[in-house]
C-alpha cells in the first residue's frame, strides 16, 4: 500500500468531486440551515405551519418537482438543461387520460406506457441536441411548446377525472402511522439512484468532467454525446413519472396540467449549488432547495402573503442562488491564491 | 536612414519561460523583410508584441526613432502596423466594407453610417489593391484569400506603415500566393514595411530583400538576400549543439504495434501511412500546420478520416471511437494538456483516472478509495509535486500538469502511446524526466509515436523520424541518417525523400 507519498487521505464520503467538496459542503450547509431557520420562524410565527397536515401538503407539492430535479440535476452538470419536462408532465397526463378515457384499464399497463413515453419525448430533444447538435436551450423550448401543444391535441379543454377511487387514494395515501404520503419512499429511491449514479459511479465521474471540459472527456475516451442522449431520456422518463403521480393526486388529466413547472424545478436545482454552466453541484443541495422552496411558498401562502410576493421572493432566492456559491467561491478562491500557485503555463495560454 | 520599425534587445518571459531574450529587427520603408526561425524560435511572440497583443518585459520598440509602448492592438493599430495572420477573423454575418471600417465608420448627420461613402471607399481600396471583391457580400463564405485581402484592404484604409504577415501564404493556393504577392510588392513599392513570416524558403527569397533569423527567442542573424542560400538559413535557424539531455537507449525493435494504412482527411492530410514497432520510439516531425496532430487526433479516433484504415497488434481499429482506442491499448496525451488533457476544475485523482474510470470500480462502482490508491501510486512513480491528491490540477505548475497527463495515460498500461508535444511549456528539468520516461517504455516494449516541433528532442529521441510536410509524409529517416538539415528540408519540402 503507498503509504509513504506525499499525499494526505482525502476525507472519506463522497458529496462531490473533491477539491471543491468543501465548497459544495458549504453551499449544502448553508441551505439546510436556512432550511431550519425558515422552520422554526414560520413554525414560531405563522399559524398552522408546523402541522402534520402542513408537512403532508409540502411533500405532496413537492414531490414532483423532486423527481423530476433528479434528472435536471445530471443534466445541468453536464452544461445542457431541458425546459420542456412541464409539457412532458402534460403530454403523459394527457395520454395516460385519453387512454383511460378509451378503456385501458389496467394500472401496471398504463404507467408503463406513461414511462416509455416520456423516454420516447425526452429521445426527440436528446436526438436534436446530440444527433443534430443544437443547442439544448433552443431545443427544450421549442418541445416546451410542442409537446404542450400536442397535449391539447389529444385533450383539448376535456379532463379526464373519473379514476378508480382507489387509484386516486392510493397515490397519496399515507405512511401508515404517519401523514407523510407513501409516494415519497419512491422518491427517495429513486434519490439513492440518482445520488449513487452521480457520486459513486464512472458515469457520474464522467458526468463532471464533460460539464467542465467536453473536449478533454472525448479525449478520455468519453461518450459525451451518447451521455447526454441518456440523460435526456431519463429526464423524460422522469417527468412521465411526474405525470402519473400529478394525474392521480389531483384524479385529474388535463391538457394544461403542471404548466410552469419547468421553472420550479430549474429554480430548485439552480438554488441547490449546481452550476448553469455546468460541472459543478451536486443532489443534497437540490434536495435541500427543493425543501427550502416548498416549506417557504407553503408557510407563506399560509400567511395570507400574496402570490405576486411569493414569485418575488422565489425570483430573489433564485437569483441568490445564482450569486450566492460565486461569492462562496470567489472568496474561497481568494483565501487559495494567497499561496503561490500560477503556473507560467496558466499565463502564457491565456 | 531611419528604420520605421526597430525592436532592440527585447525580452518577454510567461512565468519561467523566455519567449524572448535579446530579441531584434530593423525594418525600414519600402523593405520586405522576412523573419524566419524555427516552431518556438519566439516570432509569433514578436508579432504579438508588434500588433499590441502583449507588451515586453525589457527592451526598447520604436517607430521612426521614437520609442513606443502598445497598451492595446488599437494603440499599435493607431501607430500604423497593420497584422495579417494566417487566418482572419472577420465578422462573418458582416459584409467586407463593414469588416474594413469597422469600429470606424464613415458617419454622415445624426451618427447614421454612411453605408454609400463606405461602399465607395471600399471600392478605392479593392481597385488600388487591383481586387475584385464585393463590398457588400457577407465575409462569410469569403476564401482565406480574399479574407486576407480584406485585412490588407483595411490595412490600406488607415495607411499602415508597417505591414506584419504572419504565415499568410499557409492555406493558399499557388495562383492565390501570387496574387497576395503582387498586392504585398505594390504595398512595398509604395514605401510601406514589410515583415513576412513564413516557412517557405521559395516565397522569402522571391519576395523579400533581407532576412532575420530567431531561434531559442533570440535575434541570431539579419542578412541580405543576395547573400544567403537556403541551406545557409536553415543551419542558421537550426544550428545548436544536441545536449545529452535525451537519454534514449537504443533498444531492439520489437513486433509492429501500430499499422496506419493510407490515412486521408481531407483538407488535413493525405494518404499517410507508416508503423511503429513495439520498443521504438518513432518522432513525426514538421512544421507547425503540416498535419502530425491531425493524424495523431484521427488515429486515436477523435476525429474521423476519410480513407484508410488504422490497426493495432493487426486488428483493425474502428474509426471515430477514442473508447475503442483505449480498449486496444492505445494512448493519446494530445498536444493542448489545459484544453485536451485535462479537466482543470477537476482533482489530480479524478485526472489521472478518468480513463480507468471503469476498470478501478468494482460492480460499476466507484467508492473513491480505489482511485486514490492509483493516482497517489502514480503522482509518485512521475514524482508530481502536489499538495493533495484532491486539489484541483488548475493549482499545479505547467510540468506537474504533464505529469498529471501522463500519469493518466500510463496508468492504462498502453502498447502504443502517441504523445503530442511532450515537453511543450514546460521547466528543462521536468523535460528530461519525461524524455528517461519515454525510453524507460520503449525499453518496456512499448511502441511510442512522438509527434514534435522540437529538433533537438525529435533527434535526440528517436529511432526514426518521420516527416511530414502540407498533409502529406515526405520522408522516413532512420535514426543515424537523420540531422537538423535533412529534417528541416523535408519539413520544409526542400527535398520529397522516399517516405
């Protein structure tokens, strides 16, 4: 064993390359504790926030924006985004209605073609962008209106409500001996999936390095583009599950279901310390945001506080999150280059 | 009389390294005057700090006998020196007379450009160059040439004095070379400076009247014309002793690794073919341009070719698929390591084993302990000098990133490393761990293809040397019949020896 090197071991446990762990931990640290700050100030001063029925409420909001963060995650690391998992949520809540509405009956049959669909959608922007070499942006907004479109295409202004009672219960049914509703043991699942294939995987090595540096991943033998196809597929196949979920909690598929989604969930992954340029941030800050968004908007709304304030403060927590981990690290940067470290190399290539 | 441009005793270092030491020119009115030197002999430094790009360390530049000091390229711009490089950067969505006047153009009442006085102007420009461009096309779509002309035409328009053409002639067809010399002889009749850099010992002599060589960053020579031959100015340019810095060991050639069978890219090279036995280490050399990154880059499977095939240990090797390279045992540490080589943002661990990314996990996973285990077995073996195995390689020196590189690559125990500028803007101390290295695997059996732009390294190191000159391979010398001279012809295509 090299035992004698220079090297010190680096800390054991994984939350992100390391290098910038101490960066991320900081950022991560900072939101679980404005986490706990806004719970016990709104638990203190605002009515009814704290309650049983309370948490019930923030989970079951945010569950959907949840599972489909876990995707936008990855994506957002390897520098691409997609806005149009909103209008795939309303694209699957559209077909899984009509396809209930045209007598297909059985629940395994119709989650599973919600699935493939929603990979077959996220396939469409993964062969622009990969295939075609369009930028994601374009792309994702241009299938944020499609795919809503082809929703009203197949709905119209009809909503298909008249599920299986059992169905509609049983999406948001209780742990047992909790309130908290059992659909978010999927999620969490589904986090460990997520969180072990970003952290404790090649892929999600690779992941980092094609967000930092897409030329030298291709010279480290990375498929940068067959990744990010993946990715986009999974992404759909997420926000599929999203739409099953939004279906059956409001026993309702509509053409316009979960309109405006996109921006929750950016919002969150943006806010939980990963970069939109890609190649750093990492899931317990989005897990931490999408909390923190959810316990706020909730506890504010519980507090009589206008939807026009709740849309500037989530714009202004957003832009916090943008500024936020710069400052942390420009300051981090600061305190670094007080050790001699530029090389001659670093100038001259400039 | 006075020289309109002077630089003396100019110095210019990044970091450690001296681009420029005791640098020095004289051109004068009405003068085409060639500089020449080898790939890092410092001539793109001294265009560079001519165009206002960068500023000298030590030294004195002075245009007609007054000192000056460029803050910026528009400084050098106002000074009337004008650089035409090898390629233009034009706006391509703008059209020619807006790329000419850019940033100055003629305005008429209420600062409206006078699109009509530009266009003419333009037309004035193009008659007195005796070319025909459109002023109102789109530079998109514009050949090299013409956008080269379109450089010299906005030259005109400020009345440049001095007139730098770095590799002009590079991209460009025979009869576009003349056209460009015409236009660069009236430029010159008409008393402007002429400073032209190029690799062509054809176009220096029937163009220019004297000639600077550079080397090692250094002013070696200034000549006339008539003085001089080419062989003269290629021992000038190439003339240093070969310090027994480079420790290969002669070892006997093994099986043939790595077969490349008429390899053709368009428009980058052209039917190369060659081999690399196990145990040798073989140099492909040329100018910067002639197209050895571009084989090295196709063969390693970044980019696609368009002929030809590529076989390792005899099988062949599917094209487009660095993964498939690697799983054949074949390395690349590509020529731009901040670019190429590494991720900078990421830890010297996750560098040294993004390539085994796979191999090291166990089950598809990764726990991090096996990664750290190899990067810190490898950082010793190359002996990286880092304060943790966790920091990012951004913090590290230029030859410690090499070694970050190399550890990469290694660490796949390859049969066949192609390796792109070994010692590019590195210490001379890192250079030579990296030269025992490259010997220590030959002796081990590995087949080594060096692509260099540095002679002393390429004979120095290597059991042969190919040569490669405009896409193509114009010669393979074997280690005892290869010096400076019969490098350096080939390279410049002096001499088409059999390949």
């Amino acid at each position: 064993m090299a035992t004698d090197t220079l090297v010190k071991p680096a800390r054991t446990g994984s939350a992100g390359p390391p290098g910038w762990r101490r960066l991320l931990g900081s950022w991560d640290a900072i939101l679980i504790l404005a986490l706990l700050l806004v719970v016990l100030v709104a638990t203190a001063t605002i009515e009814g926030v704290g309650s049983p029925r309370f948490y019930r409420f923030v989970v079951l909001e945010a569950i959907p924006i949840a599972l489909i963060a876990l995707p936008m995650t990855l994506v957002i690391i390897t520098g691409e985004i997609d806005l149009s998992v909103a209008s795939t949520v309303g694209l699957t809540c559209s077909v899984l209605g009509q396809l209930w509405y045209l007598g297909v009956t059985s629940l395994p049959v119709l989650i599973v073609l919600s699935l493939l669909l929603g990979a077959v959608l996220g396939a469409v922007n993964g062969v622009f962008i990969t295939v075609f070499g369009l930028p994601s942006l374009a792309v994702t907004i241009g299938t944020l209106a499609l795919y809503r479109g082809l929703a009203y295409v197949v709905l119209g202004d009809r909503a298909i409500a008249d599920y299986p009672p059992a169905w509609t219960q049983n999406a948001v049914a209780p742990i047992p001996g909790t309130v908290i509703p059992w659909f978010v043991l999927v999620l969490a699942a589904l986090a460990v999936v997520f969180g072990v294939v970003l952290y404790l995987t090649p892929i999600g090595r690779s992941l980092y390095a094609i967000g930092n540096n897409a030329e030298a991943s291709t010279f480290a033998g990375i498929s940068v583009l067959r990744t990010k196809f993946w990715l986009f597929v999974a992404t759909g196949a997420m926000a599929a599950l999203a739409g099953v979920f939004w279906t059956f909690r409001f026993a309702s598929a509509r053409a316009d279901n979960a309109t405006g989604l996109e921006l929750a969930v950016v919002a969150a992954v943006l806010l939980g310390g990963v970069s939109i340029f890609g190649g750093r941030g990492g899931l317990v800050g989005v897990l931490a945001a999408v909390a923190l968004l959810g316990v706020l908007r909730n506890a504010l709304q519980l507090a009589d506080v206008p939807a026009n304030a709740l849309t500037i403060v989530t714009g202004t927590l957003l832009i916090l999150s943008v500024v936020g981990p710069n400052l942390v690290r420009m300051a981090r940067e600061r305190l670094r280059r007080r050790r001699p470290v530029t090389t001659p190399l670093e100038r001259t290539s400039s | 009389m006075l020289p309109v441009l002077a630089l003396k005793s100019v110095d210019k270092s990044f970091g450690a390294v001296a681009a420029l030491r005791d640098a020095r020119l004289e051109l004068y009115a009405g003068e085409a005057h060639a500089l020449v030197g080898e790939n890092g002999a410092g001539k793109s430094t001294l265009v560079k700090i001519l165009a206002g790009v960068h500023s000298p360390d030590a030294g004195i530049v002075s245009l007609e006998g007054q000192p000056v000091a460029f803050g910026s390229p528009a400084d050098a711009r106002a000074a009337g020196i004008a650089v035409i490089y090898q390629e233009p950067t034009l706006f391509p969505d703008l059209s020619v007379a807006e790329n000419i006047f850019m940033g100055r153009q003629p305005l008429k009442g209420l600062r409206r450009i006078d699109a009509s006085a530009m266009r003419e102007r333009t037309n004035e420009l193009f008659a007195r160059l005796g070319v025909r461009i459109d002023p109102d096309r789109p530079a998109r779509g514009l050949s090299i040439a013409d956008q080269q002309l379109v450089e010299i035409a906005k030259a005109l328009s400020f009345d440049a004095r001095v007139v730098v053409m770095d590799e002009p002639t590079a991209a460009l067809s025979g009869v576009e070379v003349e056209r460009l010399f015409a236009v660069a002889r009236s430029l010159r009749d008409n008393g402007a400076a002429i400073l032209f850099i190029s690799h062509r010992f054809d176009e220096v002599f029937s163009l220019c009247q004297r000639i600077t060589v550079m080397r090692d960053g250094r002013w070696i020579a200034t000549d006339e014309i008539g003085n001089l031959t080419v062989e003269g100015v290629v021992r000038t340019m190439v003339g240093r002793d070969i310090s027994a810095l480079f420790p290969k060991v002669p070892t006997e050639p093994g099986e043939v690794r790595l077969e490349v069978d008429g390899l053709t890219r368009h428009g980058y090279f052209e039917d190369v073919s060659f081999t690399v036995r196990g145990g040798e280490i073989v140099a492909l050399a040329g100018l910067v341009g002639a197209g050895r990154s571009e084989v090295a880059r196709a063969v390693f499977g970044i980019d696609r070719y368009d002929a030809g095939e590529v076989r390792v240990d005899g099988r062949r090797l599917r094209p487009g698929d660095p993964s498939a390279a690697i799983a054949a045992d074949l390395a690349l540490v590509p020529e731009d390591r901040r670019q190429q080589g590494l991720v900078m943002e990421l830890s010297i661990e996750r560098n040294a084993t993004l390539p085994r990314r796979w191999a090291l996990s166990r089950l598809g996973l990764l726990f991090g302990a096996s990664e750290r285990r190899s990067a810190a077995e490898w950082a010793r073996r190359l002996q990286v000098k880092a304060a943790r195995n966790s920091d990012p390689v951004s913090t590290l020196s230029g030859g410690n990133q090499q070694k970050v590189v190399l550890a990469k690559w290694l660490s796949t125990a390859p049969r066949v490393l192609m390796i792109d500028e070994p010692t590019r803007g590195i210490d001379v101390g890192t250079k030579s761990e990296v030269h025992r290295l490259l010997s220590q695997l030959a002796a081990e059996g590995v087949a080594v293809l060096m692509v260099s732009s540095e002679l002393p390294e390429v004979l120095g190191m290597a059991d042969r040397v190919l040569v490669m000159h405009e896409g193509r391979l114009v010669a393979d010398i074997p280690r005892d019949q290869a010096d400076e001279e019969s490098v350096m012809f080939a390279a410049t295509g002096q001499r088409e020896a059999a390949a």
